[in-house]
C-alpha cells in the first residue's frame, strides 16, 4: 500500500506545481515560448495611452553588483518579450552609462536605445515607454546629450511631445516620458510620496501600494498618465533593529501579495486601470496579470 501512496503523493506535488503562478522570477532565462511580445496588437487605435494599464519595471537594467543594486534578472530583451513596456533608465556620465547607485550595467543608453528599436522594428504593433533619470556623474549634461541622440538620428522612431498619444499614433514607437530634468514627452504623476521606497515592514507597504493604486485609478479616470511603484528596499534606513530588504527579498514577498490584490482589482466592474506599475523581479505571470486589464 506504501508505493500507490508515494505516487499520490508525486501527483499532488506535480498538479501543485503545474499551478503554480510565476510572480516572482530571479533568473535570467525567459521559459515562455509564445511569450507576451505582441500584446498590444488587439489593442485599440483610439485608445489613449493614459487609460492602459502598464506592466514596467523599476530601475530597469540593475541586474549587476550584488543584492544591494540588484533590482531585475532578465535582460532588456527579455523584459520585452515577457511584455514589460515601460522603462526606468539611470543614466550617467558623457558616456551615458547606465548605473545603478555608483555601479555600472555593463551597458549604455545608446545600447538600450536601439535593443528597444531593434524590438519595435520586429514587433511593430507594440509602444515602449522610456524615462531617463539623469544621475551623477555630469548629471546636468545628460538631458542634452539623449536628446542629441534621439534628435538627430531617431526623430522617427520617437514620440517626444506633452501631449497624450492615442495607441495608433505611438505603434513601432518609444514614447519618453518626462520627469526630473529630462523635458521630453509625456507628462507623469508619480503617487508615491517621496522615501516610499524605503521598506521596513511588509504589510506597511502592502497598504502603501494600495492607496497609491487608488491614486493611480483617479489620475486614470482624469487622463492624466500616472507611475507607481511596487519596488521597494531597507537600503537607507540602516538600523541594527529592523530587518533589511534588499529589492530581491521584497519582491519575493510583495510580487505574490500584488498578484493577489490585482486578481481582486479585476473583479470589479467597470475594470479600474492603474497606469504604469514599475516592480522589482516581476515573474511573467504577474506581468500578464497587469496586461488582462486592458481587455
Ligand atoms: C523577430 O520576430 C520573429 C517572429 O516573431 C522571431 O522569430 C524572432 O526571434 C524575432 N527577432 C528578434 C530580434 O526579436
Ligand atoms: C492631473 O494632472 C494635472 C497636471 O499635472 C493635475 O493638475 C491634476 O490635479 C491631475 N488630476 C488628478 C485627479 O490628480
């Protein structure tokens, strides 16, 4: 009798994990053939980008320099694919490296630049949002030197006017988004308040996304293109009490809780919509949660 018992017992195990949900990922590799990559096409050319829903991700290209900078795990590429569609780029220096703190990404906005276009060209149906955060070194030259580089040689490929696009004028396109001294694009409300970001206690901020999601649906219902975040880190508020979170470790806990309160948002009526969500090691099955709230 022991051995029809084990088998259960593997059965169970396997149907538990065949239904399991990926909300959180840490690994590089992308395992969804048939991925998310064109998920906007069904969407309507009317449709204003302020009323979309937008899976983003927070800082990024910080996949480099250990658990404290660490923010994402897939690649620009993979993002895309997985249908992450709004970007949050720290640029630094002449040179525009992309950094994270003082670390550098291994990579460039030039580089970034053109993985985006190179996407676009094969997914043309898709429209990436990008924000450049100026950072030190030369902080105040970067501004000029992006909008050098999109100016010049990629006038076509961008849109960089105040103005809210409808999804038709934007496809094939990046759409900057304006905030901080970068004054190109789009305009954002942010609803977090500042040092949201810093994270002691789990359930504070669970309450915290919450109220800024509410946020986000009213600056929705009032057209205006708004950005919160699920991101989080201890970083900042170093106490030998308190328990650190680096933004791995709290993306562990929140990106599961988030998946939940997202189902649950769902079932309303009419559908709220959220504006961009930036999160820190989203899995593709939250990814595809957030993009369910434009159908
Ligand atoms: C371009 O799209 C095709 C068809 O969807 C795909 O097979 C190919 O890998 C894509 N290439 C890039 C660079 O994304
Ligand atoms: C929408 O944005 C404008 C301009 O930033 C702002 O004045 C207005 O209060 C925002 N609407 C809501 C509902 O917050």
């Amino acid at each position: 009798m022991a051995v029809p018992g084990k088998i259960l017992c593997i059965l169970m195990l396997l149907l538990h994990k065949s239904s399991q949900q990926e909300v959180f990922n840490d690994k590089d590799t992308l395992n969804h053939p048939g991925n998310a990559a064109d998920w906007m096409k069904t969407l309507d050319d009317e449709k204003l980008i302020s009323t979309l829903t937008i899976p983003g991700t927070h800082d990024s290209l910080a996949l480099h320099g250990g658990p404290p900078a660490e923010c994402q795990a897939w690649s620009l590429e993979n993002q895309l694919k997985a249908g992450i569609r709004y970007f949050d780029l720290r640029v630094s220096g002449e040179n525009l490296k992309i950094k994270h703190g003082l670390i550098y990404q291994h990579t460039t906005f030039p580089k970034a630049f053109k993985t985006i276009k190179n996407f676009l060209s094969n997914y043309s149906t898709e429209t990436v949002l990008v924000r450049v955060k100026p950072v030190f070194f030369f902080k105040s030259k970067v501004p000029d030197l992006v909008k050098k580089i999109i100016l010049n040689r990629y006038r076509e490929y961008v849109w960089i006017d105040k103005t809210v696009p409808r999804i038709g004028e934007v496809r094939g396109k990046i759409v900057f988004v304006q905030k901080d001294s970068f004054e190109l694009g789009i305009i954002l409300s942010e609803t977090d308040e500042k040092d949201d970001y810093i994270v002691t206690n789990v359930k504070v901020k669970e309450e915290k996304i919450k109220k800024h999601l509410e946020e986000a649906a009213k600056q929705c219902r009032a057209g205006n293109n708004s950005l919160s975040y699920s991101s989080g880190t201890s970083l900042g508020k170093l106490s030998m009490k308190i328990f650190h979170f680096w933004p791995k470790t709290l993306a562990k806990q929140i990106n599961p809780w988030l998946y939940k309160h997202l189902a649950e948002e769902f079932e309303k009526n009419p559908k709220p919509c959220f504006g961009i969500i930036a999160m820190d090691f989203p899995g593709f099955d939250l990814i595809q949660k957030v993009i369910k709230f434009n159908t």
